[in-house]
C-alpha cells in the first residue's frame, strides 16, 4: 500500500530520520567551527 499525499509527514517529505540527523550534525560542525557561533546563547 503506498501512501499518498495527505498522509506523507513532513517529516517524511524532507526525508526522515537520514535527513534530520545530517542537519544536525552539520548544525553542531558549523557551532563548533564559527566564532561567531561562540556568543550563541
């Protein structure tokens, strides 16, 4: 059975699990390497 559109989740449409884990690991990459990212409260 394939879901259709209204039962797609967004997270689902911007690609799961795989999707959100690369975002956040580039998230903290990018907070460790920019100074500016240093006075982020």
């Amino acid at each position: 059975m394939e879901a259709t559109s209204a039962t797609v989740t967004p997270y689902e449409r911007i690609g799961g699990e795989a999707a959100i884990r690369t975002l956040v690991d580039r998230f903290y990459q990018l907070m460790d390497e920019l100074p500016e990212a240093y006075t982020a409260r």
